[in-house]
C-alpha cells in the first residue's frame, strides 16, 4: 500500500485512488503526484477526466502556455526564475556552474604539509599493507569503508599533497550537484535547487571537508547519508525495490563514520508509514545493525563509538550536554556561532552589527516563506490532495536532519563540520516544502474556476528563497575569512608554510639533509619531526633527512652543504629559511676561505663557537704529502687542545705539521663568541686547475662548533 493510499483518508479525505490516477494523468512526477487534475469541488459524480477536458477549452492562453511547458518538463514544471533550455542540457549547465563556484569558493584552501591525524593517516598507508591498513584490528575506530577510499586517495596522490584540495572540493562539488538533482526533483523548481546548491556549497561548514585529507571521510559519510535518504524517499513513495540499496548505504555509511547509525530508525519510519508487513523488511535493519555491532566487537573490542578528542562516549555524556550542544547545533544550523573561536572562527559575541543583521535577515526570511508554504497548503483538501504527504515527507526529512544532530550532540563538544549534513537536509526540507505548496498550484492552474477563487503563484515564495539566499551566503562567505582561526588551521599553515620553504624551494634535494629550526614555541612533537619529510619522498622513507630545534641561532653550530636552518616566525604563523643568515653568522670569511671548503695558502675567517665553545676543524689535503707540509694558524681568542700535537711558535700562533691527508684539529674558546683564525700553509695544490685568488688553492677545511 502506498503513502497515498495509506493517509490520505485520514488526513485529506475524498476519494485517494480518483485523485491519484487523476494526478497521473496530468503528468506524474516525484514521490507525490503534480500535474493536472480536477477542480475536487461540485458534484460528487463529476469526474476529473471532463474537468480536464473544461480546462482545455475554458484556460487562459496564458494557463496554457504554462501547462504545457509543465508537461513539457516533466516533474520539474517550467524552470521559474532562469531562462534557459529545458532538460538535461540546463542542468548539467547548472552543475557546471556549481563546479565553478566549488573553486572559486574555496580559493584560499591549500595543502602542502600535512599534521596531526592526517600526518598519522599517511604515516600508516606508508608503513602498513592493505590490510594492515584499510582493517586494522584493535584500533579504536571501525571505518573500513572510509579507510579503502583513503588508500585509494593515497595511492593517487603519492607525493603530490597539492592534489587533495582539488580533489576535495570535486567530491563536495559531486555532493552539492547530488543534492541539486535531489532537491530539483523535490522542488520541481531549477531555481530553488541551484539554490540549494549555491547554500551548500558556500557553507562555512565545509572547512573540514575541503581543508583537511581527513575531509574525504566527512564528505563520504555526508553524501551516503544524502544517498540513503534518496533511496528510502523512494521506498517511501511506493518503490519497492529501492529499500536493500538503501539499506547497504546505510551498512556503508556505519563503517564510514560511526555517527551515522543513528539513522536506522528511518527505516522503521519508512515502514510504518507504508504499513509494510512484510517479515524480511521488518527484520533486516535490526539484523543489518546487529552484523554492524558483531563487526565493530570483532576489529575493535568495543560496541560503543569513540567521541572526540580521544574521548570515550560511554565515559563523558551527560543528557544535560547532549540537549546543551543540540541547542549549541541549532543555532550553528541558522547562522548564529555559539561556540568559542577555536571551534567557529568567529563567534556571536565578535560578530559584526551588520552580520548580524543578514543573519536576523535570512531567518524572518526563512520564517516568511513557511508561513506562505503554509497558507497555500491548505488548498490541497481542496483538490483532494491531503495533507498527509505534506506531514509525512516533513517528518522524513526532519527526522534525518534529528538523527544527525543527536548523533553529533553526545560528545564533548559541537564541531562545525558535523552540521554540513544537518544543514543539506534542511535545504532539501525547504525544496520539499516548495514542491509540496507548488503541487497545489499545478493543480489549481488545471482548474478554471479556481482562477476567479484564489490566486496561488510561485513568484513570490520563490523571491524570499531568492532573498534569503542573497543574504546568507555572503555571510556565509565573510565567516570564511575567520577559518584561521579555528583550531585546525594555525598548525596547517605552520606546516604549508615548513613544505614551502623546504621542499617548496630546494625540491628533491632537502632530502638527506639536516634541517635545524631555531625556536620551538610551535611544540613539534617528535612523530612529524620523524614523519614529516618521509611525504616527499616517493620511497616513503626520508632518505635520512633529521630534524633538530635549537633554541636560538648562536645554538646551530657550523652550516655545512648538508644542513638547512629554519626559524620560526610565530607573529606571521610560519618558518623563514635562515641558511645564508647563520651561515655568514657562523662562519665569516675575510679572505682565502670558500663556501666549498676550499682554502688558499693564506686565508682568515671569524667563527662562532658554540654552547661549548670547542670550534673542531677538519683537514683533507687530496694530494701527496712530502713530510714537510705545515699550517701556520694564528688567534688570540682560542687556545688548541692540550691533545693537539701544535707546535707553539709564538704566544698566539701554532704550526699543525700534516702527517696524514686527514687530520683532525680542536681549538677551545669561550662560548658564543666571535673567534678570528688565520692560515698561512707553505705549500699548494701541484698542479692547481683553478685558482680564485692572487693564492693559490692549497687544502680542504670544513669548520664545526
């Protein structure tokens, strides 16, 4: 039996199955009938066939040309508000543009460096098998679903971490032009669901989605409840064979994010209304939520879902809490942010008058159109269309936006990115909605008589969506500008930022190297100093590069060819590359010394010693040695250690004799202090394929302190 069948008797009255097959005739549509059908008023034996047949004779040309542009479109009725073609070729124009918007909207979005759990995400997919790592067992998450799309995102992207934005904004780009079909075929307006997806798309809900590699989980998880909902709508509306697909979706969305089981009482609403008897549709979602459980004990050890912040559910609700942060989500779901800044990005208390004013906007606006909505769905006992799908498809919709808000109010605290799926059935209510009072509307146009009686137009309802649509995303737009602030994003820059001027600038080659950051007020834990340059390397290992944090530039020693210096800059959020800066500040070359180690016969340069003030030297002479090769080396500042083996020839100069090609050279020195060092060596590289100077090359020297 279907909805129709099943409620209209009681709430609409008349004749349900006259009315349904009239409103067949006239055209069909989505769920609910919505072309032509009879006046439902006068004698009782009237039938709607010949109020039809009154209507092509007695309408309008204006009503005419309507009708027929109706059933020209199909379900979707003429497109009100945008002149283009009919069909599959404007919608998928539509989408495009949505595409467009997808970018342009998230513009400022960018990863280059990964952090915390994405870094730890891409850490397992380096270091795991496939199956280590799309089932791990005893891991305090069961997301299966999630994890197989993430390896195969990972496996896409490799090296290339500018690629999972672009690829974010695709997937929510696919979610909005879902919603767009979902919400067109609900609506029966073009103009409403692109304004749907306009909404959704502009949402500051999407932070997480598009600016982390964890959004594709959220985007999943939101798109499969969208899918479920789709798909037992469907159900609903007496199409059998889509209740096991929409079922599996929900199986899916389970192992995607736990949060989403929630939803399994849809389907015992679904049933009820349809009065489905049947044993096995009854059974299968209990039987489906036991596998579900079954599966989490196996690979987990646990049946209750873990909250956030590494949390445990069982351990920290309270049903104050709960009805605190659904409060807490409802108004995030209209506009207000009632959260703390590191949660929002701006809150209420810190927005601007003139916000709040679009936001008081937006909502009389919203208020405006459901009492129009409901002003005109009281026609529909009118035309024996009843109530009930009216009820009915509001509390379908309410009931998914409900369950996704409890689900999401148990924990400690109301994140943002946990409204986006809230807030995509709340756009689909209100197409609904739209669809539902506009059913009467197509009707009525079918009805001559009416036409003296009662106006109904769409013009006007569809201009407050239109307004409320004007106002609310450039909210929506001016919160984005607070994103940085929100908790995520302050480490997400430092960390584009650590790509940028490592990778970002010396390529391939960073690799090996040692790069010392001079400061530590940034808190980098030991895992991403391990971690954090094995992402660009496609052999996932790093190839020996190390980090080490110094607290200040007298702390980094000698800069060799090998070493890379970065200091933090914490008022602009991110790291300076300091190489040549410490570089000249370490090791100063008056004359004779090269960046390459190369030293002339005759050479000074001033050094920095370091916390223990020891200034080590290293001598590497490629030649062969006649047993008469000596350095002279004059300071007045350091003193050679007592196991040298110089030779003093005055209070301030010592001749180191070499006796091998290498030789290792220790002078002691106060700490942190400028030192000055000359060389005179009585002999030269024989013979000497380049010389730099009026000396000639003579010996390799590498500096360390």
């Amino acid at each position: 039996m279907s909805i129709t069948q099943a409620f209209a008797d009681r709430f609409g009255g008349g004749n349900v199955r006259q009315a349904g097959e009239s409103r067949r005739r006239a055209g069909g549509g989505f769920g609910f009938g919505t072309g032509r059908a009879g006046r439902g008023e006068g004698a009782a034996g009237q039938s709607e066939r010949a109020a039809g047949r009154d209507y092509g004779k007695a309408g309008t040309a204006r009503e005419s040309r309507r009708a027929g542009s109706d059933r020209r479109s199909g379900s979707a009725g003429r497109r009100d508000g945008i002149a283009l073609p009919e069909g599959f070729g404007a919608d998928v124009f539509l989408i495009c543009v949505l595409l467009g918007f997808a970018f342009f909207v998230n513009r400022a979005m960018r990863i280059s460096g990964l952090y915390m759990d994405d870094l730890y995400l891409w850490s397992c997919f380096g270091e795991q098998s496939f199956r280590e790592f799309v089932f791990p067992i005893g891991s305090t998450r069961c997301r299966f679903v999630y994890w197989f799309a993430a390896w195969a995102e990972l496996l896409l992207v490799g090296n290339r971490l500018e690629m999972i934005v672009p690829i974010n904004i695709l997937l929510n780009w696919g979610t909005a032009a879902f919603l767009f079909l979902f919400a067109e075929r609900l609506s029966r307006s073009r103009t409403v669901s692109f304004l749907a997806g306009l909404l959704f798309l502009a949402s500051r809900f999407a932070y997480y989605q598009i600016g982390q590699l964890l959004g594709l989980m959220e985007t999943m998880g939101t798109f499969f409840a969208l899918l479920n909902c789709w798909l037992l709508y469907r159900y609903l509306h007496g199409e059998d064979r889509f209740y096991l697909p929409a079922l599996l979706v929900w199986f899916l969305n389970c192992f995607t994010h736990e949060r989403y089981m929630v939803l399994l009482p849809m389907f015992y609403l679904a049933l009820l209304v349809r009065r489905d008897k049947r044993w096995d549709r009854l059974a299968s979602p209990a039987a489906a939520f036991v596998l579900m459980l079954v599966i989490r004990r196996l690979m987990i050890g646990t049946l209750s879902p873990a909250g956030t912040g590494g949390t445990q559910i069982a351990e920290t609700f309270t049903a104050r809490g709960a009805v605190v942060n659904l409060l807490v989500e409802l108004l995030y779901l209209f506009g207000v942010n009632a959260g703390p800044e590191h949660l929002c990005g701006l809150p209420w208390q810190d927005t601007p008058f003139f916000v709040k004013l679009l936001i008081a906007g937006q909502n009389a606006l919203l208020v405006l159109f459901l009492v129009l909505t409901a002003a005109d769905l009281r026609h529909r006992r009118r035309y024996r269309l009843g109530l009930a799908p009216v009820f009915v498809d509001a509390l379908f919709f309410l009931g998914f936006l409900l369950g996704c808000a409890a689900s999401s109010a148990v924990t400690i605290r109301v994140e943002m990115r946990w409204i986006y799926a809230q807030y995509a059935f709340l756009l689909l209510l209100i197409a609904c909605l739209f669809g539902k009072r506009r059913e009467v509307r197509l009707v009525r146009d079918a009805d001559p008589e009416a036409v003296d009686r009662f106006k109904i137009s769409d013009r006007f309802p569809l201009a407050v969506l239109m307004l409320m649509a004007a106002l609310t995303i450039p909210v929506q737009l001016y919160s984005r500008r607070f994103f940085p602030k929100i908790y995520l994003f302050p480490n997400q820059e430092r960390y584009n930022s650590l790509a940028d001027v490592t990778y970002g600038s010396y390529g391939p080659d960073i690799l090996g190297k040692e790069i010392v950051i001079v400061g530590n007020t940034y808190q980098m834990s030991d895992f991403t100093r391990e971690t954090f340059f094995k992402l660009f390397d496609p052999q996932r290992t790093g190839q020996g590069t190390t980090v080490r944090i110094v607290e200040s530039l007298l702390d980094v020693g000698q800069v060799n060819s090998n070493m890379l210096v970065l200091k933090e800059d914490p008022p602009r959020n991110r790291f300076l590359d300091a190489t040549e800066t410490v570089r000249a500040l370490s090791l100063f070359s008056e004359y004779g010394y090269y960046r390459d180690g190369w030293m002339d016969e005759k050479a000074q340069v001033q050094i920095l010693s370091g916390a223990t003030g020891e200034i080590r030297m290293h001598f590497m002479y490629p030649g062969n040695l006649t047993g008469s090769e000596t350095i002279t080396i004059r300071t007045r500042e350091a003193t050679p250690a007592a196991d040298a083996g110089l030779r003093q020839v005055s209070p301030d100069s010592w001749e180191l004799p070499l006796i091998s090609n290498e030789q290792d050279l220790t002078f002691e020195a106060d700490s942190r202090r400028i030192v000055e060092f000359e060389f005179n060596a009585n002999f030269h590289i024989e013979p000497a394929a380049e010389q730099r100077s009026e000396n000639r090359l003579a010996i390799l020297v590498n500096f360390d302190t």
